[in-house]
C-alpha cells in the first residue's frame, strides 16, 4: 500500500469515467489490495488501479519508476487477451492519464481504453469530469 491516505476523490472521478465503458464493480481499498475497480465489457475485463500523481506530465518510464509499487501489485494479475490492466494516475486537480500495463511496460491510452497515438502527441492531461 502506498504512504498517505487512499485516493478517494481520485477514485469517485475515476468511477465516473469507467461507467462510460462498461459496468463497474467497485472494491474497497485495504492493505495488499490489487485493483480499485473492474469494468466488465462484453468483449473484455479491464482492472483498474488508480494513483495519485503530482506529476504528470513525464514518459512512461517516468511513469513507470513514479508508480513503481502499484505496477507490482497489477503484474500479480496474468496476464491474458481479454484482460486489460490499467493504471489511472489523477493530479491532484483531477487531471487524468491513463495506462495499461503491458509485457513492455506502459503504454498510454485514452479514456475509452483505445492507445494513443504516439506520432504528434505529447504526454497530457484528460479532465476528469466528463
């Protein structure tokens, strides 16, 4: 479990996102807790863990070494082709960027799950209210 209080609010705007994919199932966070929330879609589960960021405007390997600790918990999870693991990091004015947790690290996607194009894009913020 990371140092400070859990993300609560961080967690409620990131509900709000994840019921526009699919249907939510929603945990409470307590000590060795994978995931925040699962979104079940009819082609896949997706599960959620979603951080707290101060910074985030980096790389994904800066990403990657910032959430180092979360990114052990999801890489418990197997990995599978109709199973999607994904880290949401929120700043602290409820800015979101969304990665899924791949066998090469991170990869940036969109809200809606889909990746990000890498050519002409630079590394951004998703308002959180919708």
């Amino acid at each position: 479990m990371t140092r400070g209080r859990s993300p609560r609010r961080a967690i409620n705007l990131a509900l709000t996102i994840a019921s526009a994919r699919g249907f939510v199932t929603a945990f409470k966070r307590e000590r060795g807790s994978v995931c925040d929330f699962i979104i079940h879609t009819p082609t896949s589960t997706v599960i959620v863990l979603v951080m707290r960021s101060r910074r985030l405007h980096c790389t994904n390997k800066e990403m990657e070494l910032q959430a180092a600790e979360p990114l052990a918990r999801l890489r418990h999870i197997p990995d599978s082709p109709y199973r999607s693991r994904e880290l949401w990091a929120c700043s602290p004015y409820g800015g979101f960027r969304f990665f899924r947790l791949e066998k090469s690290g991170l990869a940036e996607t969109g809200r809606d799950g889909d990746p990000v194009s890498v050519t002409g894009s630079t590394p951004g913020t998703q308002r959180g209210k919708g």
